[in-house]
C-alpha cells in the first residue's frame, strides 16, 4: 500500500515537474508563458521579465539630449547596454538548455527525483543570476547619471506610462518610446 502511494505521488511530481518545464521552452522573441504581475512593462522586471533594463537603457539613450547626457554619459551606457545584452543572452540560452535537459529528464521514467530536483534548483538558479544582472545593468545605468538627469528621466518615463495607460490602444510595444 505504501509503495503503491508513493509510485502515485512520484507520478504526480513527474508530472508537475514535466508541466513546469514546458513554459521554459517558450520563444521570447513570440510572448512569454509567464504575464506580468502588473500588465504593463514598467514591473516586468520584477516578475522575472528581463526587457526593463534594456528598455531603460534604450529610453535614455533615445532621450540623451533632453535628459541632458553628455558624450562621455552615452559612451558609458553603451557600455551598460552591451554589457547586459551579453549577459542575457549567455543566461538565457543557458536556461534554455537547462530546460531542455530537465524535460529530457522527466520523460525518463528511471531518472531518480534527486537528479529533477538537482536540475530544476540549476535552472532556478541560472534564472535568478539573469534577475540579478538586469538589477545590476539598471543600477550601473542610474549611476552614470546627475540627480538632475535621473529627475528628468524619471518624469519621462512617469509621462510614457501614463501616456500608455490612457491611450485608448493600450501600450504601445516596447522599444518604441
């Protein structure tokens, strides 16, 4: 009777685990399996969204001349900019690969549960060092500016949001302010 609940019980875990591993799988560049917290893209980074700091950089870049940046300021978030592009892209074709092992995994029924549990904490892992460079890309980036300058940037993106909250389109896609 107990083997009989726990084969039942480690099904079941397979199964979750299985169904877990299939948002991973998910094309960015297509949506993601998992919706903003918030529906708009200003809290997307803390839900686990990585496109903020990219959007942050990209915002003050595009607006360097109202925020008041100088040649020495855009050299430097440029910096900030590639930086995290190439970490991101290195942390999320590594959690794609992780994912993919751990599907590999669960369709094998002789895998023992310590190694899902194993591969699942690498992927949650991996996932948490790309949350930490898009708080460390955004952070480098608020550092390269005055109090002046992040006033200004942050009146700007306060005036985008609203911009987008009442337009009768809904928000516009990202990149685009």
């Amino acid at each position: 009777m107990k083997t009989r609940h726990f084969i039942t019980g480690a099904m079941s875990m397979l199964a979750m685990v299985g169904l877990g591993a299939q948002p991973g799988l998910a094309d960015p560049e297509y949506g993601s399996a998992h919706p903003p917290a918030s529906g708009h893209a200003c809290c997307e980074e803390m839900t686990g969204h990585h496109g903020h700091a990219a959007d942050h950089l990209r915002h003050l870049l595009q607006h360097q001349q109202a925020i008041g940046l100088t040649e020495e300021q855009v050299k430097k978030l440029k910096t900030v900019e590639l930086d995290y592009d190439r970490a991101r892209i290195k942390a999320d074709a590594e959690i794609r690969v992780a994912e993919r092992e751990l599907l590999a995994l669960v369709e094998d029924e002789k895998t023992d549960l310590s190694v899902l549990e194993a591969k699942v904490k690498q992927s949650e892992m991996l996932e948490v060092g790309l949350r930490m460079s898009t708080f460390k890309a955004r952070r480098d980036a608020l550092a390269v500016l005055t109090p002046e300058q992040r006033e200004k940037a942050k009146a700007s993106h306060e005036k985008r949001m609203q911009e987008m909250r009442s337009s009768p389109e809904g928000p516009t896609p990202r990149g685009s302010h």
